[in-house]
C-alpha cells in the first residue's frame, strides 16, 4: 500500500481539516506582511515623531556627558542619575517599542489567521532529525524560498540606489553645514529614503498574499481516501447509522403501540392497513395515534383488541388515513365527515356496552373525496 504522503491530493480541505491545523499551529500567515508592517509603522513614528526623538536623544546624551566632579565620589548619586537617564531614554523611545509591538501582533490579522495554539510549542523529537531538515531545504519551497528572497533583495537594493542616487546632490550638500543644520537634513534624507524604500516592499507583500494563500490550501488539500474516511468519522460508517436508524424505527413504534389502548376506534382496510384515532376533550381535530401496513398493522389490531378498542372495516378511509396523516397529527379537513360517521358510531356502541338495546349498525361506504383516495397503496 502506498504511503499517505504518495497519494494525490486533489481534493479542497474540509472545514474540520482546517480546524484541527488551526489547534496544530498551522494558519495563514505571511512574513513579508510582518516585516512591510513593522517597517512601515517604525519610517511613519520616525517621520512624525523623529524630531522630538532626536531632541530627546540630545538632550539625554549631553546630560549623560555633563556632571559635577563631587558626584563622582557619590555611588548613591550615580546610580540615581542613570535611573533619572535610562528613564528619560525608555519615555522617548517607548511610542516607538509600543508602535512596533502593535504592528507586530496586528500583522496576522490581515489574512484572518491570528491563532494561538498549545501544540505548536510541544517539543518535537522528529524535527531534530537533518536529513528530514535537509529534505524541507532542498525542496521546492526552499527553492521558491530562495528565488523569492534574491528576487526581494534585488528590488531593495534597486530602489535604495534609485533614492540615493537621486538625492545626491543633497547628500553632498551636508558636507558644507553645520553640524546642526547637517544633522537636521541628514535625519530628513534618512527619513526620506527609509519611507520610499518600505513602500517598495508593498510590491514584494502584493505577490507574495496570494502565494502563501494558494501554498496554505495546497499543503492542506486531502486525497478521496481521507475525505471518505473523515466522513466516515464524522457521520459513522453505513452499517451502524442503519442500525441507529433501525433502533429509533423500533423506539417510535414502540412508541405507538403504548398508545393504541387509549385509541377511540381503530380503522382498518381490513387486514392490511390499520390506523388508530383518539378524540378527546379539547382537541381541535381527531388525531391519529398509530397507523401502520402489513405486520404493524396486524399488531396495532391485536393490541386493540385485547383493550376493547372498536374496530371498523372502512377500506377507502383506512387508506386515505394511512396515506394522508402523521403519527400525533390531527386528521385533515377533508376527511372531517368522513371521520364524524365512524365516531358517531364509536359513541353509539359506547352507548350500547352501558345501556343496552339494539346493536348499533355501523357505517358502510363511508364517503371520501376522491383526491385523498387516488387508487390502492402497494397493490392494496
């Protein structure tokens, strides 16, 4: 038998393959998104905020260099003006760290794949095995990896020349400033260049989207095999949904026939099919309690009759019944007259069994509309 990574995977991942590589760790992801964001997020803090930032630096540099010669011969003063320094540092880079941390933990939900995930930190023994590292290097993943990292480092290095030859009659003119002024421009240039350079990256980020979304599916596609087995999981195999099928049939009638002893009457057709109607106080309708062809039927009869539930042969109603109502269900309007004659006999006979008298004649050729009859059911 072939191995499970030999076969052809054609088939689209299910919905339930997709969730168990979520619980592995394996989502959407990609890290030219991570990389463009965080880049993107450090040239924009530096473009709004890079002056203050500078000021800031310059004004912590030049404290950190200037101090009195009698502090030097007081630890306890030393360290709190390194506490009073590293302080000024962390409030006038901390926009910065925070802009860099919100870009990076933001940057998976643009492909919807933020996902955090116990296993993918459980320690892997088969990962430590070089020749199964050396297979994903030398791959064609690698090879698409490597072409695709050559192709990004050429575009940069386009772009980044482009920027700086074009601005090099302004990189020139630093070298007659002052130092203030020159630092000023330079930091601007710096700026200049970083944005422009980052924004080239949205080129590499465009092509590389629906790469990793079509490599993510692939890797994911499952073989018929696995579809049927995971169906098979999910649903049961054949047999033993039939059985269960099987079961809820016997419970259902089981069901029924607890019922057929409160039945009012039972008509039949008269051996193949037999429907039992109760009507009581409060029902809008008779209702059909049991119904049933063949042995059912001859079992519904049985149970009714060791109850003392009347019985009456009504063919063309027995099957209109039976065709036309649910267990539980009330009998349609169309058959209100009919159903009336057979209860008026019903109670007819409940008046003989307590008083006495003639016996009730019970009804022949019961009328039913003929679109609730149309012919014999299985022959009968």
């Amino acid at each position: 038998m072939a191995e499970e990574s030999d076969v052809e995977r054609t088939e689209p991942a299910s919905s339930r393959r997709l969730e168990q590589a979520r619980e592995e760790g394996q989502v959407l992801r990609s890290r030219e998104i991570g990389a463009f964001l965080a880049l993107m997020v450090a040239a924009s803090t530096f473009w709004m905020l890079g002056g203050w930032m500078m000021q800031r630096t310059s004004d912590i540099v030049r404290r950190g260099l200037s101090f009195d010669r009698e502090v030097l011969h007081d630890p306890q003063s030393m360290l709190t003006r390194l506490a009073d320094i590293s302080f000024d540092a962390l409030v006038s880079f901390g926009p910065f760290v925070v802009a860099l941390i919100v870009a990076a933990l933001s940057s998976p939900f643009f492909l919807g794949s933020w996902n955090f995930s116990t296993k993918s930190l459980m320690p892997d023994i088969t990962r430590l095995n070089p020749l199964k590292g050396l297979t994903r290097v030398i791959s064609w993943s690698g090879l698409l990896e490597l072409v695709k990292s050559l192709a990004k480092a050429s575009l940069i290095g386009s772009v980044a020349g482009s920027v700086l030859w074009s601005e090099r009659g302004e990189i020139l003119m630093l070298l007659g400033q002052s130092v203030d002024a020159g630092l000023a421009h330079a930091g601007r240039l710096i700026n200049y260049s970083f944005l422009i350079i980052v924004l080239s990256m949205a080129i590499i980020v465009a092509l590389d989207v629906p790469f990793q979304i079509w490599q993510f599916y692939d890797k994911l596609k499952m073989s018929k095999e696995e579809v049927k087995r995971e169906n098979k999981e999910m649903e049961g195999s054949p047999e033993v949904k039939g059985r269960i099928r099987s079961l809820q049939r016997e419970a259902a009638r089981r069901r029924m026939m607890s019922a057929v002893p409160e039945a009012d009457v039972i008509v039949t057709n008269p051996t193949h099919f037999a429907v039992a109607l109760a009507y009581k106080n409060g029902m809008g309708a008779p209702k059909v309690i049991a119904k049933g062809m063949g042995e059912i039927a001859h079992k519904i009869r049985s149970i009714g009759a060791e109850h003392g539930v009347p019985l009456l042969e009504a063919p063309p109603l027995a099957r209109a019944l039976y065709r036309h109502t649910e267990i539980d269900q009330e009998i349609p309007a169309s058959l209100y007259s009919a159903v009336a004659e057979v209860l008026a006999y019903v109670y007819q006979l409940s008046q003989w069994r307590r008083q006495g008298g003639n016996y009730p004649r019970p009804p022949r050729d019961i009328p039913v509309p003929s679109n609730m009859a149309p012919g014999g059911i299985d022959g009968y």
